[in-house]
C-alpha cells in the first residue's frame, strides 16, 4: 500500500513514536507499505518553526535527511495538485492539509492523519 504521512505524523515518527497510535504504527512499520512525504509538510515546518510555533520546533533539514535515511519517498508538488486542493470542499482551511488531501487524490495514496477535520473529507484519508 502507498500512504502519505500527514506533517504531524511524521513529526511524531521523527521526534517522538510513543505518540503514535497503534494503528500508525502498525501502518508505517509494515515492510509492505511505501511510505510518502510531501514537500508541502517540509515547507509548513519550516514556516511555522520560524514563527515560533512550539508544535513545529524541528529544523526542516534534519526532518527532511531523516525521512530519506529511513526510507520514505518525498512527493513534489505539481501544478495539478494546486488546482485539486482548489477544488476541495471548505471543510479545512489550512492550506498545507489541503495539498495533502489534493495530492493524496491525485497520486493515489492513502493519506494518514490524526486530524479528525481531514478525515471528514471523502477520498483517500484514514485517520490514525
């Protein structure tokens, strides 16, 4: 299965797993699964952690190296995946989740995510 981690998953892998859900886990532990980053989860890092967002206190590169050293694909973001989170209903207003649920649709992942508004949305989106 190929599954694209929401930012605060892959935070919570990178920094601490305890906060993990079993289900998480299980999901990003299996040797089946492709595990997929999106650019948009490295940028909104950044951005926040320069805002001061004590949720986002991670430097950017060091999130981004670990995710490649252990495995992870990063997704780039494309033309057609602005237009898709275009389209999306305003269920969320956080553009950074909004290109996850658009490219999670595009490219036919399974978006993972402990976010309970992004999971309202139909598509490909488990909540974890």
């Amino acid at each position: 299965m190929k599954l694209l981690a929401d930012t605060h998953i892959l935070l919570r892998a990178a920094i601490d797993p305890q906060l993990l859900s079993a289900a998480a886990i299980g999901l990003i532990t299996d040797a089946d699964n492709d595990i997929f980053f999106s650019a948009a989860s490295i940028w909104e890092v950044a951005i926040k952690s320069a805002l001061g967002r004590t949720d986002f206190q991670v430097d950017p590169g060091r999130l981004h190296r670990g995710l490649i050293a252990n495995g992870y694909t990063e997704l780039p973001i494309a033309g057609v995946h602005g237009r898709a989170a275009s389209a999306l209903a305003p269920i969320h207003k956080d553009p950074f989740d909004r290109m996850l649920i658009a490219q999670a649709t595009i490219e036919e992942l399974l978006l993972l995510t402990s976010d309970a508004l992004i999971a309202k949305y139909p598509g490909p989106v488990r909540l974890v």
